[in-house]
C-alpha cells in the first residue's frame, strides 16, 4: 500500500532519491535543506520523493526535485506525488506550481504535459561541468538545456467572477464501511485510484482517502463509529470517466467480476458497472465528460 506524507527526518536519508533526480552533487547540496519534503512510503520503506520550495512570487510554488526508485517507477507513484503537491499548492491558494526539467529528456517532459503542466520556456546552458553536470546525451541528445514548464492550479476568470474561494474548492466524498480493507483494495487496487492517506484509531474510527487521478476530488471510507455501514441503493452510482475504452478494459481485468445491468438503461448504453464489496455501484465511461 503507497501512502503519500510530509517528511520530517534528515534529508541525508533520502540522498539516494536526490541523486536519482539530479546528477550535480553540488548543486543537490545547495537546495536539499530547502522547502519541504513529501515522500511516498511503501509500508515502511520510502520509494520516492517530491521536494515543494516557494517560487519567486508569492502565489508560485516550484518543484525542485522528484524522484521515485527505479524498481518502482512506472506504477503511478510520481503521479500520486505531482498531484499530492497541487493539492496542497491549491489549498495554500497558490495560482501556480512550476517544474525545471532537462530539455533533452522526452519521457520527463511528456509525463509532466500528461499531468496538465504547460511549457513556459527555456533556460540554455544549465547542465554544463561548471554546475557540477557530467557531459552526457539522453538519448543521443546532449543534456545542456533545461525546460520550465507551470500548472496553473486557478482559473483566473474564475476567480474574477466568483471570487478565489470558490474557484479554489477541493470534493470529498465520505462513506462509512464495515468492509474497510476490502473497499480500499477495490478502489485501489481494482480501480485503480491511489491511496494518498488514511487514519486508524482515531476517537474510535479508521479511514483511507484514495484520489481520483485528474481531478481535485477525494474519496474517503471510514470504519468504526456506532454507526453501521449503508445500505446501497440501485440509482446511487459513482461515475468514472476514465477516457478511452482500453482503460475501461485493463480496470475490468483488474477487478476479475462480471459486470452488472444498471437499473438505468442509460448507463447500459454508456458504460460497464460493476458492484464494489459493499454492494454500491461503480459505472466506467470510456469517454471524456464534457460540460
């Protein structure tokens, strides 16, 4: 189970992770003790880490550093950190968060644009020997220039006209269980849907908040309490629009069940639904949802 958190302890412990994301020993070595620090923890062991810094205006963050171990990369763990600090960027009503990336490296500046970061320019000559950087190509093109690319985490029209709170309103959608570890591997490991925090024992209940990937939104599952879980309803559905029709087919694979007819012939026609442990239904539209 990945779970993202802020990270307190001596950042020598994560120099590997450092030196992961930059090859500079000395320019890591002038930034490490800056900013703050989110890891991503597997169990105990950290497997990745996000370094959040202010930028030069008051409203921008910056990313200065992110790395996740190489025998974990390509599980989604650098998404759940990247969207972890936008959240966090938004709540501190921050309009921008900013990334530098080596211009040469395609994959890095593909998945940052994946995650709605837009190219903002380009600053020559960065990774040179005198910064500290070997002479080397990434895929045969020489690593000299760095990219800087921003998220705008505001609309500014919206903002204009209806005021910043609201155009800086987070969704978190909180049911109760008595199926807690059961419900979190559905959403999780099933759907998909990172687990990005949880809680146990606290005045006598359990939790876990899983994000919904592209969005703002949460959801939260709680155990304990005097109070038993819902029944389900048939027209009480959860709705995910995951984007394309080979998306809908690797989260069906996961999830192993047959799917179920929706009392909604709508949803028949739109999506395939499938029950989660508790008994409430969960429809997946290959399309894009559209205003």
């Amino acid at each position: 189970m990945v779970t993202i958190e802020w990270y307190d302890g001596p950042r020598a412990a994560l120099a590997d992770l450092f030196a992961l994301a930059d090859d500079s020993p000395s320019a890591v070595s002038a930034y490490r003790d800056l900013g703050r620090v989110l890891v991503a923890r597997d169990g105990p062991t950290v497997i990745g880490h996000l370094q959040l810094v202010a930028g030069e205006r008051s409203d921008e963050a910056e990313v200065k550093s992110v790395a996740v171990r190489k025998d974990r990369q390509g599980a989604g763990v650098g998404r759940m950190l990247l969207e972890r600090a936008a959240a966090v960027c938004r709540e501190e009503r921050r309009s921008t968060l900013l990334v530098g990336t080596a211009a040469a490296d395609t994959g890095v500046l593909r998945f940052y644009q994946l995650l709605g970061f837009r190219l903002l320019g380009v600053e020559p000559d960065v990774f040179t020997p005198e910064a500290g950087y070997p002479e080397v190509d990434v895929d045969g093109v020489p690593l000299r220039d760095q990219v800087w690319l921003s998220l705008a985490l505001r609309n500014a029209a919206d903002d204009e006209a209806t005021g910043a709170a609201l155009a800086t309103q987070q969704l978190r959608l909180a049911r109760h269980t008595d199926r807690l570890d059961e419900i979190v591997a559905f959403y999780r490991d099933g759907l998909g849907l990172p687990e990005v925090g949880g809680f146990r024992d606290h005045d006598g209940y359990g939790g876990a908040f899983l994000a919904v990937p592209g969005t703002d939104t949460h959801l939260e599952f709680t155990a304990g309490g005097h109070h038993g879980a819902p029944s389900p309803h048939p027209e009480s559905l959860l709705v995910l629009y995951v984007g394309n029709a080979e998306a809908v087919r690797t989260v069906a694979t996961r999830l192993g069940g047959d799917p179920i007819a929706p009392a909604n012939p709508y949803w028949a026609e739109h999506g395939t639904t499938f029950r989660d442990p508790d008994g409430f239904q969960v429809v997946l539209v290959p399309e894009r949802w559209e205003p």
